[in-house]
C-alpha cells in the first residue's frame, strides 16, 4: 500500500508563507493521483487541491485559487502544497491524500495562521 509522511506545518503570521511537503512510499508514485485535504476544529474534512499523476494538470478549491499551488516531483516521491498570503481562515490539520484504487491518508501537519 502507499505510505504518505506530511511535513512543514506551523506557526505562521496572516500574509505569510509555508511549502507543506509530502513524502511518498508506494513503488507506484507517478501513476497515483494526489490531493490536499484539511480539516479545522469542528469542522468536516474540506477538499483543498489536486493533481494529476503526470504533474500536468491541477485543480483547487475556490477559497484558496490564487494563492496556494500544488505540485510533484515524481522523481522524489513527493508532493507539495505551497501556500501565500495565508489567512486565519486557512488554520487547519491539513492531510496529503493518494488517490488510487484506495484512497490513502497521511497523518496530517497542523498550519496554524495567526492574525
């Protein structure tokens, strides 16, 4: 199965910047679909970014389109969320998602955006 490790979460001003990473186990990493997911307190799990196996294509969630990109190094096993201009809004555990005949889960990385 695929195996999936966040990082890069923490502690961020409103209008600041962070690179979320997520490190891939699966032996089949570029043929997977990958997405982005959070979840605040309270809250349902929200979809937040995709992207296509091949990195050619992407697809975000209306609150964060112009300021959070997705991306992949298939060659690295790794996915990436780099997030701009974060609002408090944004604070949440957010959760890498591979999305093959299963979907898998990582364990999340907290983003906590002050004001």
């Amino acid at each position: 199965q695929v195996q999936l490790v966040e990082s890069g979460g923490g502690l961020v001003q409103a209008g600041g910047s962070l690179t979320l990473s997520c490190a891939a186990s699966g032996r089949t990493f570029s043929s997977y679909a990958m997405a982005w997911f959070r979840q605040a307190p309270g809250k349902e799990r929200e979809f937040v970014a995709h992207i296509r196996s091949s990195g050619g294509s992407t697809y975000y969630a209306d609150s964060v389109k112009g300021r959070f990109t997705i991306s992949r190094d298939n060659a690295k096993n790794t996915v990436y969320l780099q997030m701009n201009n974060l609002k408090p809004e944004d604070t949440a555990v957010y959760y890498c998602n591979a999305r093959a005949a299963l979907n898998y889960w990582g364990q999340g990385t907290q983003v906590t955006v002050s004001s």
